[in-house]
C-alpha cells in the first residue's frame, strides 16, 4: 500500500494496537489512551507526529469516539471535512489517471489501490476531523474510512456516522462534506447544498472531477510572459541571462 | 356627557382599534429575507428570518455567492502560488491567511525561517489584526446609529493600511510571506513611522471608548443581546473573540507553541464573562490595544540577521499531513495540508476558516430574538463573508 508517510516515520510512529511511539506530550497521551480504553478494537491506529496525534476509528466507533473525546475534555469542535485519495492527475502534465481509460486500466487497481495518510486507511473516502481542548490545549485529529464510493462493491454513496447529535457545530461542516464529496452522514437532520445552487450535479473536490480551467490549459500554463521592452528575450530554459 | 363617560367611550374605542390593529395586522408566519446585500452582512450573506409580530422564530443563513472553491484550486497550485490565492479568504486582515499556510509547509519541508522573518511575520500578523478590527469598531457602531466611529475608524486605519503597504508593496493583499522566510526587509524609517501609528491607534480606542462605552444607546442595544453560553460557543465551535466574550479563556497565540514572536512580548489575553453583544465588541477593543503593544515590543526588539533561510530553488514538499492554525482576527484559522511528495501543490489542503464555524450558530443564536437585533447581532459576532465562502 503507497503511503504518504516518509518511511522512517512511518516505521516508527504509526502503530496499530500498541503503544511503541512516544506521545509528543503526556496529555496528548492521556486522551489517546483515554479513546483506546474505551473503544477497544474500534481504534484501529493511532499516530504522532512530533506536536501532534492522529487516530483513526472503525466506521462503527465513529459517533463514539467523538462523545468519548468530548469526554475527555476535547470539547471544541474545530471542523468535520474529508479527503478523497483516488490518485489524480500529476500537475507536470503526466496523466496519472485517465478518465476516459477502461475500467481496470487504472495504474491504482489492486493492493495499493488508493494513497493512505498518516494512521493509514483502506478505502477511497476519508472523514476526518478536529477537536480541542481549550483548557489544556491539547488538539487531536480523528480519521474513520468512508468507504470507495462509486469505486467499490455495487457503488452507492460514501458513508459516515453523523456528529451532529452530539455537536451541533457539526451540521455546516458535515453539509459541506456531503456537497463536496457526495457522503452520506447517517443521523444528520437534513443534508443540503450549503455553498452550490440547488441544481448542481458532481461532488467538486472528488479527485475525479475535472476543474475547467486546467482541462483548458494544462498546468502551468504560460511560464515566460512576454518581456518589458529593453528586457532581454528569456533563453529556452527561461532564465534570463546574466549581463 | 361627563367626564367619566367620555373616558369609557375613548376606552373602548382604543380597544376597537386595537383589536382591528390586531386583526389587519397579522404578521405570524411572515417570512423576511436579510441580504444578499446588506451592510451588515460584510459582503453577500443572507438570513432568511421568519417571523412572529417583530420576533424571530426561525433563521437559516445562506452562504454561497461568494464560493470561489479554494480547496480545489490549492490541489492544482503549486505551494507558492497558494499564497495568492489565501490572501482572498478574509480580506480585511489578508497577511494573517498566508501565515499559517506557510508555517504548514515549513513544517513538512522541516525548514523554519530566520529570527527576523519571524519577528516581522508576528508585526505584520498583528498590524492585520489591527487593521481588520479596527474596521469592526467603527462598523458595530454604525449599525446601533453611530456613524462618527465609522469614519474614525476608516481614517486610522488608513495608517495602518499605508504602513502594510509600504512594507509588502499590497495595501490588502501583500503576499509577501515566502516558505522559509519573506519577500524582502522592512523599507527604512518603517520601524518609527509604525510606532507612531501605534500611537494613534490606541488614541482611536480611546476616542472610541468616549463615544461609546457607557453611550446609553448603545449600551442598551447591545447588552444583554445575543448571549452565547460557554458550552453552546464551543459546540459549534466558535473561536477568536467570540469565544473570548463566552468567558473561554484561550487564545492560541498564547497556548498554542509557535515558531512565531508572541511568545516575546508582553500582552494579555481579555476574556468577558457576559457573552453578549457588548462583550464581543468589549473584547475586541482591548484586542486591538493589546496589539499594538505587541507591534512595539516587537520592533523594539527586532533582532538583525537574514530574513531567508536556505530553501531549494524548487519547493518540493515531502509527504505527509500537518495541521497548523494560528490566532487570526476573526478566531482560530488553520489549514489542514496533505502532500503526496509530488512536485506540485498539496494533495488536499482543508482550510479551516472562523467565520464558517461563528456563522453556523446565528439559526440557535437569532431564535426568539426582535428584529432590530438581528442586525447587531450579525455585526457583532463579525464575520467577512470570504472567511465563510473561501
């Protein structure tokens, strides 16, 4: 499986189950310890980072894990957002992915099929999101797979336990969620466009959907504007030679 | 007739007119659209109230006509043509967006800039402050019937305005700040020309503090109005100055560990127990005072020493995800970057913006509320409509 984690910290800090890598502070370690204690195998991997800790949850200890944190004093909802980790097409203008390709042509099919971040992941479709405590400043980002969407066993939607019963906070974030990737949150009162008119079709920040101004002109469109006048003209490798 | 009779009749007449008042008048249920434009709304945000007689029973905001999708538009930008397009988010105090971005990418690359830079960094973070919060001083007022502090308010923030742009070359939109440190140095005489400023700056507060705290009107429109408890402000997650005003005491300037100055100065974090409009705009002045005090400490303290560091003529950021915030004008912004170690722009960047999370509680807020304090409520949780629609 590709990851996105430099191999030696990856090696070393993510850890499914135990507790190998020190916690960047003692409270960070208490509330990930905390979560453990009370979701048991619903946590599935937890990670730090020099300031800073992931965990990533079964998609059944989602809405659980949110009122075990608040529990442990993480009260402040920061924001519910996702992440689409189908590979897209490189800006240097190779074709990473094409969308006109016969299904199964994808260089991502197979084991290693999506990218993974940090506390890993299996599926096309990440939630994840951001708590804090205010009183001893201790943040903590919670990750849960969402499943492949359209990519996986018979389609359907991406789908992810709703936060709104315990966060009201949660509905905006969550509406913006469902409008960008097209997730469906369970328990939510009432999923519906927040930024994009009624009428719109597609999830804008899937991977897959084609930004028009790129397909126009392909990164990085023109590179050496035209030069002022009495400016000399830019070499082929667009550097301006020394006088 | 005497006397005693022709009160009776008068009396009964007013109960007829009354009750045909009543009767004509049936305003239940009567739905009032605020906005798009509307000077209150800091751009085009609307709120659809409906209405019991001069109560609101229900609210939705609709956010959107300013949706320019930056989310999307980072993936296909390489790191330091982000800068531009974040400079857009909250316009008011734009330096303050590219800070925390840039600190997310230094951080992935393991670079950190220079002393300088980083001073310099801190000075214009809260020179934006300043002038993103002066703004809201004079607008609050405006919208209770003031108009005096309006003007004020645009007058000194001109200086501050001035100053940016003869540090950055952009009165709004600097882009100045640079993955491993800055653009260029301060201009010369920049230093004493923003002390003097600071000065006058705090002379607006105290000028503001005459026409307005203790001003009768004003007190009466705004105390007591909107008031958001402690736990309801951290459910729906609101930060900066409205969360302040709750009485939550934090400040991630001061609680969260910074490559960033503030550490270095010596200033204060104001909190008010009321929650109420009046608290917001209370804590926001003493904000602004508090900043210009960090801007002087901080130049008098500037270290000398380069304002770059070493960073590889094609940024390349290594794969891995961050999240950085920082304490922006308007509350806690942070940017949220996943980098896949491709040679182009972050694989996603989540940007976690205030206003979207201190909009999202005006449905619960403007329940029950009249509606001539729907707009001093709107004004005072203070939002820019950029910082919502990104």
């Amino acid at each position: 499986m590709s990851r996105l984690v430099p191999e030696s910290d990856a090696g070393g800090a993510t850890v499914t189950d135990s507790g190998e890598a020190a916690a960047p502070s003692a409270r960070i370690g208490e509330v990930v310890d905390g979560l453990r204690a009370a979701l048991g195998d619903g946590l599935i991997a937890h990670h730090y980072s020099a300031r800073d800790a992931w965990v990533r949850v079964a998609p059944g200890s989602w809405r659980e894990a949110a009122r075990v944190s608040r529990e442990l004093g993480l009260s402040y909802l920061s924001f519910v957002s996702a992440i689409d980790w189908k590979q897209a097409p490189g800006l240097g203008g190779e074709k990473l992915w094409d969308p006109d390709a016969e299904e199964g042509d994808a260089p991502g099919d197979g084991p290693g099929r999506w990218l993974t971040g940090v506390a890993g992941g299996e599926t096309r479709f990440q939630v994840f999101a951001r708590l804090h405590d205010v009183v001893r400043h201790v943040g903590l980002t919670l990750k849960v797979d969402a499943g492949d969407g359209p990519d996986g066993p018979g389609g359907g939607a991406p789908r992810a336990e709703s936060w709104v019963p315990l966060f009201r906070g949660a509905d905006w974030h969550e509406r913006e969620c469902w409008e960008m990737y097209g997730i469906e949150f369970d328990g939510h009162p009432g999923l519906r466009h927040l930024y994009l008119p009624g009428e719109f079709e597609g999830f804008p920040l899937r991977k897959d959907f084609p930004l028009l101004a790129r397909e126009v002109k392909p990164w990085p469109g023109l590179v050496n504007v035209e030069g002022l006048p009495g400016e000399d003209e830019p070499t082929e490798s667009g550097d301006v030679e020394p006088e | 007739m005497s006397v005693s009779e022709q009160q009776k009749a008068a009396y009964v007449a007013g109960q007829a007119a009354d009750a045909r008042v009543r009767f004509e008048l049936e305003t239940e249920g009567m739905t009032l659209n605020i906005g798009p434009q509307h000077p209150a709304t800091h751009g085009t945000l609307r709120v659809i109230v409906r209405l019991d007689g001069e109560q609101v029973v229900w609210a939705d905001p609709v956010a959107g006509y300013m949706h320019r999708g930056y989310e999307k538009l980072c993936e296909v930008r390489d790191y330091a043509q982000v800068t531009t397009l974040v400079n857009r988010i909250d316009w008011l105090g734009s330096f303050c967006n590219e800070v925390p971005f840039i600190l997310a990418a230094e951080e992935l690359m393991g670079i950190e800039a220079p002393p300088r830079a980083q001073y310099i960094r801190t000075v214009l973070f809260e020179m934006g402050r300043v002038a993103n919060l002066t703004l809201f001083l004079g607008d609050m007022a405006a919208q209770v019937g003031a108009l005096t502090p309006v003007f004020y308010a645009f007058r000194d923030r001109e200086y501050v305005l001035n100053l940016i742009e003869a540090a950055t070359g952009g009165r709004f939109h600097p882009n100045f700040d640079r993955i491993g440190g800055l653009k260029e140095d301060l201009p010369k005489g920049w230093i004493d020309e923003t002390k003097l400023v600071m000065r006058k700056i705090r002379h607006f507060c105290d000028e503001i503090d005459d026409l307005l705290i203790g001003n009768r009107i004003f007190e009466e429109r705004c105390r007591g109005i909107g008031v958001i408890p402690r736990d309801v402000a951290l459910e729906y997650g609101l930060s900066g100055a409205n969360a302040r005003a709750s009485g939550i005491d934090w400040d991630l300037r001061r609680d969260e560990p910074s490559v960033l100055a503030w550490k270095d100065a010596d200033w204060k974090v104001w909190t008010h127990p009321d929650g109420d409009s009046f608290a917001r705009y209370w804590v926001r002045q003493q904000e602004v005072r508090e900043s210009t005090r960090i801007v002087e400490q901080l130049l008098d303290g500037l270290p000398s020493g380069p304002i770059r560091a070493k960073t590889p003529a094609r940024i390349r950021v290594p794969a891995g995800e961050t999240y950085v915030h920082t304490e922006n004008p308007l509350g806690e912004m942070g940017y949220y970057v996943v980098s896949d170690g491709s040679p182009g722009g972050p694989f996603r960047c989540k940007i976690r913006t205030p206003s979207f999370s201190n909009v999202s509680i005006v449905p619960w807020l403007l329940r029950g509320v009249y509606v001539p304090d729907v707009i001093t409520i709107l004004a005072s949780l203070y939002f820019i409509l950029g910082d919502i629609d990104r």
